[in-house]
C-alpha cells in the first residue's frame, strides 16, 4: 500500500522539471517522463556527479534553478532504489 501511495504522489510530478538527489555523489535534473515501480525517466537530464566541482549540491541546484538545466542526456533511466529524495527544480529555495 505504501509504495502505491509513493508511486501516485509521484505520478504528479510527471511533465515537470525534478531534482533527483542520488545516495551517492550524483545528482540528477530533467523533465520526469515515466516511472514504474523499479525506474524514473527523465528527458532532457542533466547527470552531475559532484566530486567533478568545487561546488555543493545545493549550490549547483539552485544554479541550475537560475540558469536552467544542463542537458548532457535525451533520456536516462534512473534505479529508484538509488534515490534519497525527489522534488520539482521550482520549489528549490534559493537561500
């Protein structure tokens, strides 16, 4: 029941540009397609792993708010067992 729960209030972020913050060093950001119980996926996705800059996720999240995505795929599937949290780019704040 909980998962189905899960998988509906993700359901309405579909169409909407997301933040996928990742247990590891990654964070991804695209526009989320599709999900099923064991994907996301997004298009037009920016993968940034963060040991690549200086700067901290929020720092870069909040960039990427401002500036826009930085688009280094069409599409990437994402394992949601990878996943800590998800949110809309939108309700990032910036202070």
């Amino acid at each position: 029941m909980v998962a189905v729960q899960g998988l509906l209030m993700i359901n309405e972020l579909i169409g909407k540009n997301v933040v996928v913050d990742m247990r590891s060093t990654f964070v991804c950001l695209g526009k989320l397609h599709r999900i099923d119980e064991q994907h996301l996926e997004l298009l037009d996705a920016d993968i940034h792993d963060l040991r690549d800059t200086q700067t901290t996720r929020e720092n870069y999240v909040i960039d990427s708010r401002l500036t826009g995505i930085k688009r280094n795929r069409k599409k990437v599937f994402i394992v949601r067992a990878d996943i800590i949290a998800i949110s809309m780019l939108d309700d990032v704040v910036e202070s």
